[in-house]
C-alpha cells in the first residue's frame, strides 16, 4: 500500500507516506491487541486449572502470547514517536522562516 510520491509544489509533511505509516501503527495496535486477547483466553480461571499443554502450562502459554503484545505495542510507540519526529522535520524544512 504505497502512496506515489507527492506531485511537485505538495510539501514534504503532507506526504502520503504520512498516512501509510499512521495505518500501519494502527494495525500494529490492533495485532498487539488481539496477541493480548489471546494471551487472557488461555490463562486459567483458578490456578487449579492450570493444567499441562503439551511440555507447558496454560500460564506459560499465556506469558508468551503477553510478551509478543508488549513488544509489538512497544515497538509501535517507538515507530509512532519516530514518524511524529519526522513529520514535524520534514514541516519545519517547508516552512519559511
């Protein structure tokens, strides 16, 4: 889903890449999320029901899908703190002093 470069004269902070990025992070969110959710189904209700998965335990099962969320929402704040930087770079360079 790439946007074509801007045509001449667009200023390079209103660059369709701008709105690529924003939809990726929002996927990124949105996948971070469901990883959570899935992470939340597989804990058990009682710490009895804790039963064995297969050389683990529900619980293990669990912190693994909560680690993948934590990462992915992680690395989704950095990509969006790193996107903002650039977008208020790229207005500065177009805007005249």
């Amino acid at each position: 889903m790439c946007t074509p470069a801007p045509a001449q004269g667009i200023p390079l902070h209103q660059h369709g890449a701008f709105d690529d990025l924003a939809v990726s992070l929002d996927r990124i969110s949105k996948m971070a999320g469901a990883l959570k959710g899935i992470g939340s189904l597989m804990m058990p209700e009682h710490s009895a029901a804790n039963e064995q998965l297969n050389m683990a335990f529900r619980t293990d099962a669990a912190a693994i899908f909560e680690f993948f969320a934590d990462v992915l929402g992680e690395s989704r704040e950095i990509a969006a703190e790193a996107a903002d930087r650039l977008h208020y770079a790229a207005r500065q360079l177009t805007q005249p002093n």
